[in-house]
C-alpha cells in the first residue's frame, strides 16, 4: 500500500517540478490534469484489487464478527475505487477538452516587419518579429 501511495504521489509530482511543457507548447495545466488522471486510475485499480482480496477474506471467514468487518472493509475499499475511477475519468476528459480548446483557439498575432535593402549588386531582406 505504501509503495502504491509513493507512486501516485511520484506521478503527480513529476510533471509540475521538472517539465518545461510550455517550451514544447504543451500547457502545464494538461500535463498535470491527465498525469492526475493516470494516477487515479492506477489507485481505483489498487482500490478494485484491495476490495476484492478483502471479499474473499469475508467468504473465508467462520466468525460473524470478523464477517462483518471484512464486508465493511469491502464496502468502503470498492466506494474508494469507484470515486477514484470517476474522479480519474474526470480529469483526463479536462485535460482532453482543454487541450482542444487550446488547439482550436486563433494564434497570437505578432508584429512582423521587413526591411529591403540595395546595396550594389546585393540585395537583403530583413525580418524582424517581436516575440512575446
């Protein structure tokens, strides 16, 4: 369990600390909804599994205390991985809509300006643009 919280921990992390998403055009907001996406995905799943080993401990088990323990634990361990499967789908369908408005929304407009210049029989042409 401790080894899975360190690893979506990691994955969360990752993206914010050391990319340099906006470089590559990429906003940062998409990288770290969809990376937050991916690791509760991985948690439901190790919520799921969790559920699941709690249910056959439940079948296997004689004492009408201990059964109802392990059915409690069942119960709260599949609501975990449900809304982390929810909360998951929820934010890659963010991270999905936002990097399509971002694709789809007009380029910035620069100020481009060009400079012609004769000087015997050499002719230049300059380009000067401001970036932002």
């Amino acid at each position: 369990m401790r080894k899975m919280v360190f690893l979506i921990t990691a994955m969360m992390l990752i993206p914010p600390m050391g990319m340099r998403a906006e470089g590559a055009g990429i906003s940062k907001l998409v990288i770290t909804t969809f990376t937050l996406g991916v690791a509760m995905r991985f948690g439901s799943v190790y919520m799921y599994k969790m559920a699941n080993e709690s249910y056959d401990q439940y079948l296997h088990t004689a004492l009408q205390a201990e059964m109802r323990s392990r059915l409690d634990d069942y119960r709260m361990r599949h609501r975990v991985g449900v809304i982390l499967s929810g909360s998951s789908t929820g934010f890659i369908a963010l991270s999905a809509i936002y990097s399509l408005y971002l694709a789809l929304r007009p380029p910035e407009e620069n100020a481009v300006s060009l400079k012609l210049e004769h000087r015997d029989r050499e002719t230049r042409l300059y380009l000067y643009a401001s970036l932002p």
